[in-house]
C-alpha cells in the first residue's frame, strides 16, 4: 500500500538550495507544490498550495523566515509545519521561530535521508526535537528572569502532577520511548499525556511546550539563564 502524498514548499534565498532539496524530496515521494526566494514569497504559496511542509530558511530578503512563519501559521494553515532552515545550531534566530510555531529545525547541512524523515515526522504531527541543539539553544534564548524568580504560568496549574513530571522531563529532549522508560509507562500512555498537555495549554506541538517550560521556569536553564 502506497504513502499518501506529502505536499511541501521549499522557501529560501538560494536557488541552489531550493534546487537541491526539492530533488532530495521528490526522490522520496514528497511532491514540492511552490519554491520561494524570500518570506513574501513563502507566506503567498501556502496561501495558494496548501502544503503539509514548509522548509523555511531564517535569513531571507524582504520578509525573514521568522515573519513568515509568524503569519502561515496565524494565517490559519493549522494543518501546515514549518520546518527552520539554519546553517548555524545556535543561530539566535532560531529561538525566536520556535516561539513563532514552527514545528523544529535542520541544520543546512542535513543528510538526505535525515531531511525526508523530518518531514515527514512534522507532517505526521510530531514535532522535529534533536535533543542536543534543541535543548540547548532553548537554554540559551529563553527569556527568563533571575533564576528562580520566574512564577510558573497560571495555565500550568489545570495540570495534573504526572503531566506536570511528563512535561518537564519532556523540556530535556527525551523522546516518547525515553519518557516511558523513565516514567514506567507504556509509549501509548506517554502519548496520551503529552497530547492532554498541549491541548490544555493550546499548544500546536512539542517544541512549543519546550519552549514553554522554560519561559515560565517550570524548568530551569542549565547554567543559570
């Protein structure tokens, strides 16, 4: 039985690039409906193809990645991922998408088979959490207070105890079987707690709750912020 098909939009400044992995995706099944050379470009083909997939890349001409994605994801497209395009692992810009809503990043020098089974984990609606970049750019850029004096978020408090120990373990990179295998639960259970998580915080996926336990200091920065 056959994949369903995976639509995407390539969006950055370099034709080159554009080039490149969009043969990397349609080698694999992944159809890519639009490139974009800039943001404008990018918001304007979602708008028209609706794709699953965005790979957006940060440093683009008249509108950045990050504004872009700002508005293709407040714009409505609830069923489009962003995926971030960076050359850099700790590109502050990044942090700054994260919060947007973009569903992860890859760095540029990604290998092909990495870059087809990102895109297809965002689309399947996970999330794209490589633990040691994630994590340590998250502890890099949040914006936090003295450590310590940052109040936990009022909406952290319709969680249960157990969401509250899954969503902290969660902020340090585990992935759904490293949870399970901490928490003694089954992967079917983690899932169910992490996906109670974000639809009580409204959160679209599992970088935004990242991103969130450390903006309101339910997790600290290693290090202090």
């Amino acid at each position: 039985m056959s994949r369903p098909s995976l639509r995407a939009v390539v969006a950055d400044d370099q034709a080159l690039v554009r080039t490149g992995f969009g043969m990397i995706l349609a080698a694999d099944g992944i159809e890519v409906t639009a490139e974009a050379a800039d943001g404008a470009e990018a918001v304007a083909a979602v708008h028209r193809t609706r794709p699953d997939v965005v790979l957006m890349d940060i440093r683009m001409p008249q509108m950045d990645g990050i504004e872009a994605t700002r508005r293709i994801l407040a714009g409505g497209q609830d069923r489009t991922r962003v995926i971030i395009l960076t050359t850099y692992d700790l590109d502050h810009y990044v942090y700054a998408a994260l919060t947007a809503g973009a569903s992860g990043f890859l760095l540029k020098d990604v290998s092909p088979e990495h870059l087809v089974a990102a895109v297809r984990l965002v689309q399947s609606g996970d999330a794209l959490l490589a633990p040691s970049i994630t994590r340590r750019l998250i502890e890099r850029f949040a914006r936090r207070e003295e450590p310590g004096t940052t109040p936990v978020h009022r909406e952290l408090s319709g969680l249960t105890p157990r969401e509250l120990e899954v969503l902290r373990l969660l902020a340090t990179g585990l992935s759904n079987a490293e949870l399970a295998e901490r928490l003694f639960l089954s992967p079917t259970t983690v899932k169910t707690h992490i996906g109670r998580i974000l639809s009580k915080l409204d959160l679209r996926d599992r970088v935004q709750a990242v991103v969130l336990a450390y903006e309101t200091g339910l997790i600290a920065p290693e290090g202090g912020s």
